[in-house]
C-alpha cells in the first residue's frame, strides 16, 4: 500500500481560501449618488454681496477650512449658502449636500444622509457610522452642510475630515468650535429688505413697510409674513401682533391654521419623509389623488413648501422640527 502522504485536497483549499479571500479584498464600495441639495438660486434675492465674494473664492481652494455661519432664524443662512452652492457647484462635482439636525436626532440625520448617498447597506453597531460616513466621503470633491447645529459635538461628527471636501455649519448661536472661518450674518437694512418683499410679492407700499419694521430685516420671517397675507390668511394689523418672542413658532401656526383639512394632511403626511425635499412629481401624485384643489398649491402660498431646486420643494418645518409630522389642533 502506498503510504505517501497526499496534499491534493488540502493544497486546493488553500487555493480556494486565497482566492476568496482576494475576491473579498477587492470588492468594491458602491458608488455614491451625486445630490445637489443646495444646488439652486432663491428666486428672490437681495444684499448678501460681501459675503459671497468672500466665500465663493475661498470655497473653491483645493483644501477649504471648515466655515460656521452664524445668525439669527430667518436671517438667510440657508438661502445664502444655496446662492454660493449654485455658484461653485462646477467645483464640487460629487455634489452638495444639506443636512438638517431637528428633534429626530443626530443619528437618524447621519443614517439619512447616507442613505441619500447611496452608501449600502448601513452598520448597526453604535459608533460605526460615524467611520461609514467619513470613508464614503474620503477623497470626494463634496460640499457638506450642516443646518441647525447646537452643540460642538454634532459639528465635529459631521465633518467629512476630507481635504477635498467643504463643510459648512449654519447655528443660531457661537459654537466654540476654531476650526472654522467664523461668518456673522446680520439682518438686511430697511433698504434691502423693502427691495426683497417688492420683488417678491404685490404687498403695497404699506403694508411693505409694517412688515420690514414688525420683522427687523431677516429675509426668511419676512417672506413668511408677507405670503401669509398674500395668501389672505390674516390681515396685516392682526400678524405684525405675532412679531416679538417666539415669533417662527407664531407664523408656523398661523400658516397651519389658514390651511384647509386636505392641505394640513397633505403637510403632516409629507413631514413623515426622512428629508424634508420632495420631488414635484410627488406633490402632482398626491392632488391628483386628493379630493381638495391642490393642496400643495396652498403649501406653496404660504411658504409651508419652498422651492428649492428645478421640480424640488422644501418642506418647512417649526421651529425645533416640533410641527413636523406632529398633530396641530386647530
């Protein structure tokens, strides 16, 4: 009997381990989306100047410092960020990205992220997604930004960590965060904001001017109010008493309050979306299906749906996202 030790089967198997073992290596990370979030100019504009000629060079260096936008709500920072997105889009062609921090959380705002991104299928174990985040951005041409940060902590999670990447942070409030070029974004002069509700609306001379003086120049509060009465949902005397504390929250309610039950629907069942941007091919789906006019034509009166792309609305939430996907009594 021939007792000569054979290595055929064992020497296969070592093949085939390698082999798969390669194969593993070398599989490749899917390929991220491209999204453009910010990617669009505001239909009306005004001021600003100084500070795009600013960040519009400065964003497209090879390797950006980090920038913090800070000011007041409805002061402009996400309108400005868009007109400067718009600007230096050619130099960020992986895309740009918005992501808002509301009450649902910070991981939730990174899991949606992602997912946008189109990064697969995500880790469950806490602390891996922050690993999952910064390797789908590693060498990406992108511009991150991220609306409604509180906390130092949040701002360092979401940064990319990538040369190639811009990041830009918009809060209400200084951050001890010195990383980043620190822009203050002051309310318009009575000059420039009267031009904006000009350009906007057909509001009269009046009207235009209790409205700038009730609102103290910040562009978005502005526009709010003024569509609120354009719309007819509330006359002028009766909204400048909404101006002073906790002002967004009373313009929020009063816009909810002018809607009729269809649209109300249609603005919570939309708030239920993992990012507030939906396509207009949705909002057609849902008048078609409805058995009111268009309710999202009343959205858009009262600035509840906002456009911010070509067919692509924003969903406007309350403040500290407390509205959205929330029940209003009315």
């Amino acid at each position: 009997m021939d007792t000569t030790p054979s290595f055929h089967n064992e020497f296969n198997d070592g093949v085939r381990t390698v082999i798969q073992a390669q194969t593993v290596n070398t599989a490749r990370e899917p390929e991220l989306n491209k999204p453009f979030e910010l990617g669009y100019r505001p239909r009306v504009w005004t001021d600003r100047t100084e500070t795009i000629e600013f960040l519009v060079p400065h964003l497209r260096e090879p390797d950006p410092r980090p920038v913090h936008i800070i000011g007041p709500p409805g002061v402009g920072k996400t309108a400005l960020v868009a007109v400067v997105a718009s600007i230096i889009k050619e130099s960020y062609p992986d895309g740009v990205v918005h992501i808002e921090l509301d009450a649902s959380g910070a991981d939730d705002a990174m899991r949606s992220v992602l997912d946008r991104l189109g990064a697969g299928r995500l880790p469950e174990e806490e602390g891996e997604l922050e690993k999952r985040y910064v390797s789908a951005l590693a060498g990406k041409r992108i511009v991150i930004v991220l609306d409604g940060a509180s906390l130092k902590s949040d701002i360092e999670r979401f940064w990319p960590r990538s040369e190639s990447a811009a990041y830009i942070v918009l809060s209400e409030k200084r951050l001890r965060w010195h990383e980043a070029l620190r822009i203050e974004l002051p309310p318009l002069d009575v000059e420039n904001a009267t031009a904006l509700l000009e350009r906007a609306m057909p509001l009269g001379e009046e009207v235009i001017e209790r409205l700038v003086e009730s609102f103290e120049g910040c562009p978005g509060l502005l526009l709010d109010a003024g569509g609120i009465v354009s719309a007819g949902a509330v006359g002028i005397e009766e909204l400048v008493e909404l101006a002073g504390d906790g002002r967004e929250r009373r313009l929020l309610l009063r816009a909810l309050d002018s809607l009729g039950d269809g649209a109300l629907r249609v603005y919570q069942a939309l708030g239920l979306l993992p990012h507030p941007v939906v396509e207009q091919s949705l909002l057609d789906a849902i008048d078609a299906a409805s058995e009111d006019d268009r309710p999202s034509e009343d959205l858009k009166r009262v600035r509840l749906l906002v456009k911010v792309g070509n067919d692509r609305w924003r969903l406007m939430a309350g403040p500290d996202g407390a509205s959205r996907g929330g029940s209003h009594d009315r």
